[in-house]
C-alpha cells in the first residue's frame, strides 16, 4: 500500500520569500502525485498534479513541484509567496493502474508573514 | 454551475443521535466520495462509490453507512453518533471514476461537533 509523508506540519515564511513544503511517498509501484491546496473554510482544489514525462510540474499560482523517483519525493516550491497563499497544502498518492483512492498526507500549513 | 455542493454547513448532535449529510455536484461526474478531515490526520477516506449503483469502503467506514441515490446525489449517515465522529467532512467528486489520474473536486465541507 502506498503512504505519504509531509515533512512539516507548519511552515512560517515572510511575504516574498521563497518557499519550499516537502512531500515524500512510499510505495511498491509507480505512482501519480498531486498537491492540493486549501484555503480557509474552503474545500480542497488542485494545483498540480505528475502523471509521467517532464519530472518538473507547474501548477496553478505560480507553484511547482519535482518529482524525484530515486529520493521518493515531490516537494512543492514558490519562489516568492504572497499573502494570498496562505493555507493548507496536501500531498497525496495512488497507484497508477486500476481505480485505486487517493491517499493524503496529513498536511502543511502555510503562514504567509508580512 | 455550483459544482459539489454540501448540507448543512455546520451540525451539533448529541451521542447516539443519527443524522445525513448530504452530497450533490452538478459537473455530470460518475465518482463521488466521503472524507473525513481531522487536525494532525489530513484526509481520511470514508467511502466512496466509483458510479453509480455502486459503493466501496474507505480507509475509515466504521460508524457509517452511504447511499448514491443517483448519479448527482452521495449521502453519508451516522446511525449513532460518537464523539470520535467530530470532525470536517468533505464530499468530493471526480469525473470518469475509472482513472487514477483523475482530479476531484470538493465541495465545502460539512463541520459537525457531537457532543
């Protein structure tokens, strides 16, 4: 079965400051990847996603992450955050054949300081 | 187009007390599912049900029955609520229900407190 890690449950940055929110998976075969953002009394919402190809995926809002098959890791990264991007991200996995749930990792929550 | 809609919004019970949450999403999607969102746990899948006529369980479905009552309509009940059964609860849906690469999308979230 898979599993994922996220890294830190907390992570404070200065407005404009670059940001960096780590995700490691485990799992015995090859995976899709995601991150999901959610934004104060919202539901969650997709900002990218790895399928194959490109290991580099750009997302919604100027996020992006990199899929690393040896470390087992797809962490995201800003390189300058806004206010607006405060909130909680979520890693998540499935395997990639057969209609397998998605598994989430329990979270990081963002703090966007001014 | 309001996408995954939830109700109620906010619910208080008291133990033993049943209650359902309803789920309906207007994007035409085969797939919905139920999670459960606790502080420190991220998501938790209750139950999902890949099309309709059709409903598996989750990682965590003690405590709890559905019901896809057609393609638009998921529903989630506590037959006899628990204070462990506090938590956020999210209807999701995504639109083949078939791949895994699919994106789901979320409604807004039910937040229950039983007491």
């Amino acid at each position: 079965a898979q599993s994922v890690t996220q890294l830190d449950s907390q992570v404070p940055v200065f407005e404009e400051a670059p940001v960096e929110l780590r995700c490691n998976y485990s799992s015995s075969v090859s995976v899709y990847l995601f991150w999901y953002v959610q934004y104060p009394n919202q539901g969650l919402q997709l900002l990218l996603k790895y399928l194959s190809g490109s290991t580099l995926v750009k997302g919604i809002n100027g996020f992006e992450a990199e899929f690393n098959k040896s470390q087992t890791s797809f962490h995201l990264r800003k390189p300058s955050v806004h206010i607006s991007d405060t909130a909680e991200y979520f890693c998540a996995v499935t395997h990639n054949s057969g209609n397998t749930p998605l598994v989430f990792g329990k979270g990081t929550r963002l703090s966007v300081i001014a | 187009n309001a996408g995954v809609t939830q109700t109620p919004k906010f619910q208080v019970l008291k133990t033993g007390q049943s209650m359902t949450l309803q789920c309906a999403q207007d994007m035409n999607h085969n797939s919905m599912y139920w999670y459960r969102q606790d502080p420190g746990m991220g998501l938790r899948l209750i139950y999902y049900s890949a099309s309709e006529g059709t409903t598996d369980k989750g990682e965590v479905p003690n405590g709890y029955n559905v019901s896809r009552l057609n393609k638009r309509e998921f529903s989630l009940r506590l037959e006899s609520a628990a204070p462990s059964q506090t938590s956020v609860y999210f209807c999701a849906s995504s639109e083949l229900g078939r791949e895994p690469w699919e994106t789901q999308y979320f409604g807004p979230g039910t937040r229950l407190l039983v007491l």
